[in-house]
C-alpha cells in the first residue's frame, strides 16, 4: 500500500502545482492557469464509471491478474503516457499547443482517477477490519512521499535542467514530466508483484457477460461524447449569456459563474438523455445499469434514512472546499512574493510533507481517543483558521520564517483533518459495495471545491490576495455547523 500510495499520489500535483509554476513560465496568463485544475474534474465524477471499472473485465489483463489489479495497470499505464505527452508539449508556442497540453492534462486526470479507484477497493478487500487503519496510514504516507517527488522533486529538476520565471526553458520541463513519468514504475512493478484480493463476503458475480460490458462502455463514451460536445459547442452562447447577464449582475466574476454553471447543468443533462434513450432502445443493459449504479445509491439512503444520508452528503461534498480553492493558486501566490522554486520544493514539499505526515499521525491518534467527529470538527475550525495565516504571509512578504510558520500550521491541520475524514469516510462505506459508494464519497468531496478552484486566479486579480484568502477562511464556516448536526444525528441513530 505505501508504492500503491506513491502512485497515486505522483500525477495529482502534475495538474495542479508543478503545472501552474510550467505554464506560468511559459508566459500563460494567471486566469488561464488556474482554469487547468478543471482538467482534474475527473476526481470528482470518477464515480460516473467506477461500477464499469468495478466489473468490467479488461481483454487478457483481467485473466492474468484479476480485476483489481488488471484496471490497475492498465491505469498506470495510461498516466504514464499523459505524463510523456504533456512532457512533449511546450504550451508557449501557441494556443494550438496550450489546447493540447489541456487534453493530455485531462487524460492524465481521467486515468489518474480511475486508479485511485481501483485501488481504494483493492485496500479495502486485501485485510480484515483490523488491519484497515495500517492499511490507510501506509496508503496516506506513499501518497505523500508521491506527491513530494511530483512537487518538490519536478521543482528541483526544472531548476536544475535550466527553466527560471525569468528564463523559461521548455527542454527542461519535457525532461521533468518524463522523470516524472518513469517514476511510475514504482506502481506498475507493485501491481505485478501482489497478489489479487478475494472478493468480498457476500459480494459474488453478477453474471453479465462480455458483450453487455462492451454495450454499457459504449453508452459511457457515448454520454461523455455528448457532454464535451454541448460544453464545447456552448461556448459561443456562453460569451453572449455572460454579456447578457452582466448587465444584471454588475459584477463579470458572478456572472461568468452563473453562466460556466449552466453549461456544466447542460452537459450534463445531455449524457443522462443519451444514457436513458440508449437504455430505452435496449442498446444498453438495463438491469445492468440499475444494479450498477441505483443499488450502491439506494442502499445507503435506506441505511441513513433520507434526511440523514442528504445532510452526510452535504458535508462530504463541502468538508475540504476551504484547503482546496486555497490550495491551487497558493504556488503562484508563493512565487507572486518572490520565493524561488527551490524555496518553494524545499519548504512548501519537503518541510510541509513532514508536516502533514506529522498531522496525520495526530489526528488518527486523537481519533482513536476521543472518537472521529470531535476531530473532524477541530480540523475544519483549524483548516479555516490556519488560511487566515497566508493573509498575514501577504503583507510580510518573502520571508522565510514566516514561510515555515504559515506551512506547519497549515499542513498540521491539513493532516490532522484529513485523517478523520478518511476514517470518517470509511465508516460510511459498506464493503459490498466498496468501489462505487466510495468512489461517489471522493468524488463528491471534490466536485464542489474544484469547481471554484477553477476561479481562483481570476478572483485573485479582483480581490487581491489578502481578502481572497479570508474569503476561503469564511468558506469553511457552514463546514462547521454541518459537522455538528451530522455528529448529533448519527449518535442518536447509534443508541
């Protein structure tokens, strides 16, 4: 679990971090960078295909491994080809070539996600209950050491091979991503070398063939077809709606929500029409697709009652919103000060990786003590306190100390309220259905934060970065009167 960890955790920062410092470099506007931590989306609908990943059986793969670990590989193996194509695209010789860098981004983020979700049901079912907590520190720390070495280490070797703010060297960022890609290795020899997990009790197959799979994979990229190409198509409507609404709204950054949000609604309305007429003609497998994704959903709306399992939904999906719009414009805000890139792989990864493992360690121990939800509720109360630090980081300016002091305390509270909501998550699952509501949990837990992510930039050249920061600080507020009335409903569900 701790190389399945490194492998996940190396391509999460090669879409937000160490990409925004490249195009940055490359001389890409501070909006425009900002808008690629869309390209990660897929972490947040990851749970759209997640049941065909779960039983779907992949050509030869799945004989010779297994499912688990064939949909692994083959995950692996397509995050290592987005790495090289993002590595052969140098995103300053056009807008052609920035709209490639972003398809080969999407990919990487498409096929990171389905790694994580295979291997989120391949820890669960590898050990018995009481091995689920070692399982999950060795999974955090390997993601952890992962994203080190896609933070700090790209840092360090763009540096190294030549690339500076001042002096973009677009050889020395192709050399990194492919680095980068090797590292991958890692994961790809772990998968070969374990062994696949048995299916869990009372889980056994479904009894779908091959030729339904092909059909339900078919109505997916069908779907997902007609998703890109309503946003795509809309995009001209969208200048027209944002002109229109503007003179409403009075403010361009409202509006532009408004109208990215309705495009968003439209795509995705779209591929529910072409699932449902696929479904209507019998092109796809009905019974298939209900026991794919309405059994997961209903059980655990019948589990919770469904007051209960809308209010646990809601927190799931706005617990991390304060660390994760903070999150994608914090590289640039680093070096907007005047830190270089070596002060940033050195303090902000190296330091703040220890950090956040040291925070981890806390909150799981705490969590064993006093139970998880008063530690979910500290780590949402230090999650949005500890953004107002980078406020005061923003008038001091480049310095160091406060540098290391802004970073402890973000990275232990981070850590600290990451592991109660990884254990918090957990308690939600049931193992019958492991892949699928866990996947809707992560990706859930995504889907809103990245979403404003994706403004960050453009709500920074408005506000300025002292009060975007309190801004996200406020964020975290409704979290905490989530949390509360979560824990006093599921006490009293548990009596």
């Amino acid at each position: 679990m701790l190389f399945f960890g490194f492998s996940a955790g190396m391509p999460i920062l090669l879409i937000f971090s160490s990409l925004s410092l490249w195009l940055r470099e490359a001389g890409i506007d501070r909006s425009a960078v900002t808008f690629f931590s869309w390209a990660a989306l897929g972490y947040s609908f990851k749970f759209v295909w997640a049941p065909l990943v779960d039983q779907m059986p992949l050509p030869f793969l799945t004989k010779r491994l297994g499912r688990r670990r064939a949909w692994i590989l083959a995950a692996q193996v397509a995050i290592m080809g987005a790495m090289v194509w993002m590595g052969c695209t140098d995103p300053a010789s056009g807008a052609s070539q920035l709209t490639v860098m972003a398809a080969a981004a999407v990919l990487l983020g498409f096929s990171s996600a389905t790694q994580d979700i295979v291997i989120d049901a391949y820890r669960i079912e590898s050990a018995g209950p009481d091995l689920q907590a070692m399982m999950a520190s060795s999974y955090i720390a390997g993601y952890r050491i992962g994203m080190l070495v896609a933070g700090a280490g790209a840092l360090f070797l763009a540096d190294y091979f030549g690339s500076t703010k001042g002096d973009y060297a677009f050889g020395a960022w192709r050399m990194t991503y492919c680095i980068m890609a090797a590292c991958m290795l890692i994961g790809i020899a772990t998968t070969l070398w374990v062994k696949e997990p048995q299916r869990p009790a009372g889980e056994t197959a479904n009894g779908y063939g091959t030729f339904e799979y092909a059909r339900a994979f078919l109505g997916f990229v069908l779907a997902v077809a007609g998703f890109v190409m309503v946003f795509g198509l809309s995009s001209g409507l969208a200048a027209e709606g944002r002109t229109f609404l503007l003179q409403w709204v009075k403010n361009a950054h409202i509006a532009g929500v408004l109208v990215e949000g309705a495009r968003l609604c439209c795509g995705i309305t779209a591929a529910v029409l072409i699932a449902r007429v696929m479904m209507a003609l019998k092109l796809v497998n009905s019974p298939m697709v209900r026991d794919a994704y309405l059994t997961p959903v209903t059980e655990f709306f019948q589990r919770y009652g469904r007051g209960l399992a809308w209010l646990l939904l809601a927190l799931i999906g706005l617990y991390r919103i304060s660390d994760i719009v903070l999150g994608v414009i914090s590289n640039l805000f680093y070096q907007d000060l005047g830190f270089t890139k070596t002060q940033i792989a050195s303090v902000v990864k190296t330091f703040g990786l220890f950090m956040t493992i040291a925070g981890g360690f806390l909150g799981g121990v705490l969590s064993v003590r006093f139970s998880v939800m008063p530690i979910l509720f500290a780590g949402a109360v230090l999650s949005a306190l500890t953004n107002l630090f980078f406020v005061a980081l923003a008038h001091v300016g480049p310095s160091l100390p406060m540098l290391y002091l802004v970073i402890s305390a973000d990275n232990l509270a981070a850590g600290l309220a990451s592991a109660a909501f990884v254990a918090f998550l957990s308690s939600l699952t049931n193992v019958r259905f492991t892949a699928i509501q866990y996947a809707i949990f992560s990706s859930l837990m995504t889907l809103i934060p990245k979403m404003l992510s994706g403004y960050s930039g453009t709500m920074v050249d408005s506000l300025g970065y002292p009060m975007f920061f309190s801004l996200t600080a406020i964020m975290g507020l409704p979290v905490l009167v989530l949390v509360g009335l979560s824990g006093r409903y599921l006490s009293r569900k548990n009596k």
